[in-house]
C-alpha cells in the first residue's frame, strides 16, 4: 500500500476508527507493521482519539446538539477540525516567529558578537602597548653627575643591549627634601622628567633613564629642589653618551 494511498484515502484515521473492510485492514496491517512511520502514526492518533474521547466522557469537550454520544463517527471529524485548527494556529505562530523574531534575534546576536571582538581587539591592541614588565638587568650602567664648567661633560657609555641608565647625584647640603631631575637634549629638548626624588641612605639621588630615549651625544641635566617650596635650581650638570 502506498503512502499517497493512505493519505488521500485516510485510512489512517478510518483504521482507528475501525471503518476499513477486512481486506483493507489486512493490506494495511502487512504495510504499517514494517513501517515505521505509519506505525508510529496509528499511535499518535489513538492517543488523540483516546485523549479527546476522555476529555469528552469527563465534559471537558462538548458534543454538538445533534449528535449522539455514543457515535464516534459524529465526534471524531468534529475532533480532527479541532486538531487541524490547533496545527493551524502554531503554523502561525512559528511562521510568525521565523519573521520576526528570528532576523530580531540574529541582529542582536551579530551586534553582540561584533562588541565582544571590538573589545578583545582594544585588549590586544593594549597588552601590545602596554610596556613589559621590567625584568633584573646586569650591568646596569651609572653615571655618577658632577658639575662641570664650560663645555665639558660627564661620560656615559651605553651597551647596545642596555635598557636603562642610572643618574647619581650628591648635591651639596640644601634645605631641600624632594628633588626632581630633568633631562634636555643638546638642543634643549625636553627628553624626560622624574619628580619626588628623595636622598637614599648614603645621600645621594639616584634615577634612572630608559635607554632607547638616550641617543649618542650630550644631555644637559637639571635637579631642582622641590620641597618645600618654593622650587629651586640646585645643580646642573651635562653628560656625553657614547655608544660602543
């Protein structure tokens, strides 16, 4: 038996019924026994039938005025159009939902896939700036600053693998309790400013420069006397840097 035939026919619903001949309930008992499909068609439809005939006995469901309640052919099409409405109503609603409210759900779903990769593209765009975490360095350059006359300079020689450069400055004795150094290139541009610098127990003032800012040739330095105010120059001093 084919399917179109049990499906223009309905003999589906006339098996549950029990409205096939005895030759027809035989063709299609040999037919749904090894169909899976109808077979697990027969019973979804007793279930419902079973449900409304329940629902029917318990006056949940109300029978037609002309009908007889113990004809299961007048309340089983009467059962169905109630099925076929219910089918009906949630074709809606799906249709509804894949109209409106899916290409809704999607956008909202691109704009927040879009934010998240705008953020972790601003973190990685950050960690690559941000500067790495300063790790021990051995032989560290100093250069101890002394005041100088005319044109002369202190010497500071730079490894091409230095990273920093230490500044040592004993300033005479001074009222001063807080410091700030800062560093001008030959042609009195400003290359870098510490401030807050205090004596260290041997009475000196100790910073240090980042050695990529120091390129080959004199630096002239400033310390100023910070605290308490107000501020003051307290020693000037130059240094040569020279690369090996």
């Amino acid at each position: 038996m084919l399917h179109t035939t049990i499906k223009n026919e309905e003999v589906i619903e006339r098996y549950v019924r029990n409205r096939l001949t005895p030759e027809e309930r035989r063709v299609f008992e040999e037919h749904f026994f090894a169909c899976d499909e109808c077979f697990e068609k027969i019973q979804e439809t007793e279930r419902f039938v079973a449900g409304v005939r329940d629902a029917a006995e318990r006056g949940i469901l109300a029978y037609p005025e002309d009908s007889a309640r113990s004809s299961s052919a007048n309340w089983l099409p009467w059962a169905f159009s109630v099925s076929t409405c219910a089918a009906v109503a949630l074709a809606s609603t799906l249709a509804w939902i894949t109209l409106h409210q899916l290409p809704q759900m999607r956008a909202d779903l691109r704009s927040t896939i879009a934010k998240v990769q705008s953020q972790e593209q601003l973190i990685a765009r950050q960690k690559e700036a941000r500067p790495p975490l300063d790790t021990p360095e051995a032989n560290v350059p100093l250069v101890m600053l002394q005041a100088v006359r005319g044109d002369e300079a202190s010497q500071a020689v730079l490894p091409t693998d230095a990273k920093r450069l230490v500044l040592w400055v004993e300033p005479a004795p001074t009222r001063f309790t807080s410091f700030r150094i800062e560093v001008f290139s030959e042609s009195s541009k400003p290359v870098a400013s510490i401030s807050a610098l205090t004596r260290n127990p041997y009475g000196a003032i100790a910073a240090s420069l980042p050695a990529g800012q120091l390129h080959p040739g004199i630096f002239r330095i400033t310390l100023i006397g910070q605290a308490p105010p107000p501020a003051s120059l307290v020693g000037e001093y130059r240094i040569r840097i020279r690369r090996p």
